[in-house]
C-alpha cells in the first residue's frame, strides 16, 4: 500500500515549485499596433510622403503579439514596430526628406496597464536626415513607459537607417519589456513564498523526529 504524503514532503514539494517558477520565469503576452504620421513640405498622407520623385512609405502594424518575460528590465523580447519603403519614380536624392519628420505611435491593447482599463498610447518623435544614399531616423526619446507605475517599456532601436538601394522593407526593431506585469506575482515574492514553505517544512520534520 503506498503511504500518503506527509505534510513536510508537500510543503516540500510546494518549496520545489516556487523555485522552479523562479529559474525559469512566467511571461505574459503583450498585443499592440502602430502607425505613422509624415510631417514634410512634400505631399504626405497617413503613412506615405512623396518629395520630388522619391516616396517614402511607412507600414504600419495593425496588431502584433509578443511574449515577453515577467523578470523585469534587460529580460524583454525584440519587436517589430513596422517598416519603409523607398521607391523613385525617376532619378531623385533623398536629400528632399532632409528635416522631414515622422512621429511612430505605439497602441498597447492588452494587457492593460495600471492604472488604465483600457488602451495605452504612446508616440516617439523621429526627426529625419540624409547622407549620401542612406536616410536615417532618429528618434527622440528613444522609448515608452505605460503605466504608474511603470508596468510596460517599449524601447526603440535608434537611429533608423534606411539604404535608398535597398528594394525590399527596412524593419524598425524594438523591444518590450515588462517591469511589473498587473496580476503576475514578481519572481522574488515567488522565492520568498517558497522560502517560507522550507522553513515551515523544516519545522514539522524537527518536530516529527523528537515526537
């Protein structure tokens, strides 16, 4: 007949878990979108502006999904924030765009951060120059807090630059991480919960044995 548990042995077991959970973290999935607006003395709409006979297109997402780790600063996961496009309608520079600006909004929809219930919004100021063939944005500030306090960073990797021989999209990289996750127990809390478990597991075994 197999014996039952003790409660030393579960509370053990429980201790196990917690550790467990520690070593290798939870993570939460994170659902968002961008856009982009141009700010230029050509002819711009939404997403695109023409200069000349250069066209500068901007991607936008209309809704991503990234899981990112719980374990706070520096643990975060790479995300796309959209990409361009460069496209001549004859022989042009880029120097048209130089001053030009873009502003990338960032829309977190879930999950929501504190004390928000619903979508967060956020936008990063690029301010655009050229040299040469290449075209770079860059971005300023450089990232996105949501929440009080901060629950979610959205860091963007800045300047931007973009090959005007490039024929295929030029990404914008970022990434996202998660500082305090509402409704996810902290990494520590769950060691010193289990920390607990040992202790009070310690306890019953000293007890067990002089009984």
């Amino acid at each position: 007949m197999t014996r039952p548990f003790s409660l030393p042995k579960i509370l053990t077991i429980l201790f196990m878990l917690c550790v467990g959970t520690f070593a290798f973290g939870s993570t939460v999935t994170v659902n968002y979108s961008t856009s982009g607006t141009f700010a230029s003395g050509g002819t711009c709409s939404t997403n695109s502006c023409t200069v000349g006979k250069e066209t500068l297109t901007y991607t936008p997402l209309a809704s991503a999904s990234v899981g990112v780790s719980t374990f706070g600063a520096g643990n975060g996961s790479n995300a796309q924030l959209g990409t361009f496009t460069i496209t001549h309608t004859g022989s042009g520079s880029l120097s048209v765009f130089s001053g030009d600006t873009f502003d990338l909004t960032i829309t977190q929809s879930a999950p929501p951060a504190t004390p928000n219930s619903g979508t967060t919004v956020g936008t990063l100021h690029g301010q655009i120059t050229v040299s040469g063939s290449t075209l770079k944005i860059t971005f300023s500030p450089t990232s996105l807090s949501f929440g009080t306090p901060v629950d979610y960073v959205y860091s963007i990797f800045s300047p931007l630059s973009i090959n005007a021989q490039t024929t295929g999209p030029t990404t914008i990289q970022g990434e996202i991480d998660v500082i305090n996750a509402p409704g996810v127990p902290e990494p520590s809390s769950m060691l010193l919960f289990g920390s607990g478990l040992a202790g009070f597991a310690g306890i019953l075994r000293r007890r067990t044995k002089k009984s």
